[in-house]
C-alpha cells in the first residue's frame, strides 16, 4: 500500500512540475512578445516619421522643379515670340520689297515698249537706207548682189587658203621635234634589204676552174647539177664565155660565199653529182658558220669591246661578207668603235657605251632583207634583244636620226661618218655618182622660185636656195614636202635623202 501511495506522490509531484514550468514558460513568452510587440510598435513609428519626413522633401523638390520648368518654359516662349516677330518683319520687308520691284518691272517693261517701238522704226528705216545702198553700189559697181557675193567668197577662199597655209606652218615649227622622231621614210628602199647594195662588184664571185671542160660538168646532164647546186644554195649560177671561170650571183652575200666554198671543193674532188653537191654545201655551212664566229670573235677582241651575248657576235661576225660602197661593214664598225673610244675619252664621255655603239652600230644590216625597217631600228631591236643597256641601243637607234637623246650617241654618228668618209673608205665609180648627183639636182630645179640647188653627201642631202621674193616660209615647208615627194616618185636610191630649203632675205645699205 505504502508502495501505491508512492507513486501517486510522485505522478502528483510531477503533474505539479509540469503546470509550474508550462506556468512559468507562459509568462516568459508572453514577457518576450510583449517587448518585441513594443519594438515593432517603436519601429513603425521610425518608419512612419521617415516616410513624413521624405514626403517634405519630395513635395518641396517637386515644387522648385515646377519652378525652374515654368521659368524655362516662359524664356523659351519669349525667345520664340521674339523670333516669330523677326520673321514677320522679315515678311513684310520682303513684300515691300516685292511690291517695289514690281512696280519697278512695270516701269521697265513700259520703258522696253517704247523702246522696241523707236528699235522697229530704226530698222525700217536702216532697210530703207540699206536698199538705197545696195542699189546705189550695184550701180556704180555695175555688180548684181550675187556676183558681189562670188567675188567675196573668192577672196575670202583665198585668205583662207593662207591661213590653213600659215597654220601649217606653225604646227610644223611648234612640232618639229616630235614630227622629226616619227616622220620615217615609208617607202620600200630595195637597196636597204638586200644584203649588199645593188652593184654587180659586190653581188657577184667568182671560181676559178682547171679548164673549160670544167664548165660542162657543173652544168651536168640535162642542167641537173646547175639546177641541185642552186637549189642547194640560193645564188644564181651564171656559167658564160668566160674562160676557165663561172660567176656566182646573189645579194645574199653568206649565200654567194657557201656557194663559192662549195664549188670549189666540187671543182677540186672532180666528182659532180646531186649527191656531192649537198654534202659540199653543207660542208661549206659549216666552214661559213666558223668563219663568221672567229670574225665576230676577231672583231669584238679588236675593238676592246666586253660582254656581248654570243648571238650578237654571231651577227657582227655575218657583216664580214656585207658591203656599202665597196667597203667592208665589218671592218667599217672596228674602225668607227676605235674611232669612238678615242672621241669619248677626249671628251669625258663614256668610253665603253661609245665603243660598243659604234660597234654594233650597223649590226641591223646583217639583218635588213629579213625584217622591215631601217637597219638602225633592226639593230637596236636586236641589240635590245640580247641585253644590251638602254644608252647603248640609243646609240645605235640614234645614229641615222637628226635628234640625238645624249653625249655618246653624238660620238657614235662621228665615228660613223669619219670612218666613211675618211679616203679611200669606199668607193664607186664617178660615172654612177655624177649621175646619181646631177639627177637629184634636176628634180629639185624642176620646181619654180628655185635660185640653186647643192646635192652633198654623195647624194644623200639636197640644199635648196630658194628666191625670198618669190617664196615666203610657208612656201619653203611646202617646197619641202613636194621635193621630198617628187624625189621618192621619180628617183632610185639607197637610203635617206634629206632635204633641206633655205630661205635668205638680206638688207644692204651702203653709208657713203
């Protein structure tokens, strides 16, 4: 029982326990809420003060804003009033303005009418005056009107004329520099692409034969051996009453030499035949190739001349067998780059440029009957062609022209001439040049106003002397062109003819 009763003091002890602290925590609680309530209640207050506060200061703000908004508001409107009363007084000076030049174009166009009334009378009466005039002209001139006006355009034709005249003149002075570089000779110059000029002493060789017997073998069966050998080699086989001798004609001087070799290994072997005759020209081919080779080879070692390409010795060497007027081309050139390398150093030009220029000078003639062109234009070309520097292809480009571009191409037209004209440098007979010399005189006195003529350069310049009376300047340009006309038309010629008028006015006075 005492046990029992235990127990139920105790679960009364701690029912006890359990109301006093759920007691005790009902009043922490309601302790702890209440002091956050009044925090809450203070903070609320806080903000609600803030938020007054703030309220102030916004509407304030608001209010200066409006303010400002309103004072810029009204200087904005001023400002445009302002502007808008400056347009309107702009407008209306405008249509005061407008208003006045009307009425100032009123007045003129009253001015222009009455003015236009006094023009109309004036030219009534000026045709009055002027069918007066006319009648009274065609009766002391005794000319109708239309036969003035043919005698007008007639005189007029002819001022016409001088003056195209007289521009022409004038173009041909203000352009002579550019016209000289281009006006080239247009006409074909056969002489010029031939291999040599056209004189039978260069054109023709000759192999001399054992006997005349000689001559019925190359003629061979039926003419079969003279026909293989022409073939062969180009050249005409001219077998005459020549005794123990034929003759080999061509203008292709590398072909009449292969074709000379040739004929006498035929004529030194005996054998003649098809055959024999391909195997001796190709053998003389080749002997004819190594002998242009050592000439070039000789020719550049003589002339101190360095660097030139393989192919242009080969073309130098080629102008061993070329002639001008019986003088060998190839000893020509040696002779002018001599001539020239002396030139230049005496006057402080470049020796190398005038050596080589004169060299290879007349190099184009190796090639003047394969390609189109004067022989200067050739050679430069192919001097160009196998790396030869700019001043020298001008050198040699330059050497036939009047202008020349430098110093070294001066030197090489000197040498040029020197070597040419130097005495016994060429030759032909005296028969062929009188001739060649009394006939360009002829063409040049065959024109009116001549005074004298002079062909000079053995024929390559004629000289007019003109009578100044007669022929003005313009004239003398027209002269020119008709006698350099005439001569292409009427006249044979290697090379250039240069012509040249002269027209001399002189005033003596003698002081007594």
């Amino acid at each position: 029982m005492s046990g029992v009763l235990w127990v139920a003091i105790l679960l009364l002890s701690a029912l006890a326990s359990l109301g006093i602290g759920a007691s005790v925590g009902f009043y922490l609680r309601s302790t702890v809420l209440g002091r956050q309530r009044a925090l809450a209640e203070l903070q609320v207050k806080q903000i609600v003060q803030e938020a007054e506060n703030n309220r102030a200061t916004i509407l304030l703000e608001i209010k200066e804003e409006s303010i400002r908004l309103k004072s810029e508001t009204d200087t904005e409107i001023r400002e445009r009033k302002s502007e808008v009363q400056q347009q309107e007084s702009r407008i209306i000076n405008r249509e005061e303005t407008l208003e006045r030049k009307i009425l100032e174009l009123d007045q003129r166009e009253e001015t222009l009418k009455s003015q236009k009334a006094e023009i109309e009378e004036k030219e009534s009466q000026v045709n009055e005056l002027e069918s007066r005039h006319t009648t009274e002209l065609e009766r002391i001139s005794s000319l109708t009107i239309t036969e003035a006006k043919d005698a007008i355009l007639q005189k007029a034709n002819a001022e016409m004329e001088h003056v195209l005249a007289k521009r022409y003149y004038d173009l041909e002075q203000d352009y002579k520099e550019e016209t000289d570089k281009k006006a080239k000779m247009h006409l074909a110059l056969a002489v010029e692409k031939l291999a040599v000029d056209v004189v039978s002493e260069s054109s023709l060789s000759k192999v001399e034969l054992p006997n005349d017997e000689m001559k019925g073998r190359l003629i061979g069966r039926e003419g079969r051996n003279i026909r293989a050998i022409e073939q062969a080699t180009g050249v005409d086989l001219i077998i005459d009453d020549t005794p123990e001798a034929v003759s080999v004609s061509s203008f292709d001087p590398i072909r009449r030499e292969t074709a000379r070799i040739a004929l006498s290994k035929l004529v030194e072997d005996g054998r003649i035949h098809p055959a024999k005759i391909e195997e001796a020209v190709e053998k003389a081919t080749i002997e004819i190739e190594t002998i242009i080779k050592d000439a070039g080879e000789q020719a550049v070692f003589e002339s101190g001349v360095r660097g030139l390409h393989p192919e242009l010795i080969k073309l130098l060497g080629r102008l061993k067998f070329r002639t001008s007027y019986g003088s060998n081309v190839l000893r020509h050139c040696i002779e002018a780059s001599l001539i020239a390398g002396t030139l230049a150093a005496e006057c402080g030009a470049d020796i190398e440029i005038s050596k080589t220029g004169a060299l290879l000078h007349d190099i184009g003639k190796a090639l003047s009957h394969e390609f189109e062109g004067p022989h200067a234009e050739i050679g430069a070309d192919m001097a160009a062609k196998y790396g030869i520097s700019d001043p020298v292809k001008r050198a040699i480009e330059e050497h036939h022209d009047h202008e020349k571009g430098s110093v070294e191409a001066f030197i090489v037209v000197a040498a040029d001439a020197i070597s040419s004209a130097r005495p016994g440098a060429r030759k032909d007979t005296v028969e062929r040049y009188t001739k060649r010399l009394e006939e360009l005189e002829a063409v040049a006195n065959s024109f009116t106003g001549i005074e004298k003529s002079f062909a000079i350069q053995a024929g390559r310049e004629v000289r007019i002397m003109v009578k100044p009376e007669e022929i003005d300047d313009i004239g003398a340009a027209n002269l020119a062109n008709e006698v350099t006309k005439k001569i292409q038309e009427s006249l044979v010629y290697p090379g250039q003819i240069r012509v040249v008028v002269i027209r001399e006015t002189r005033t003596v006075e003698i002081a007594n």
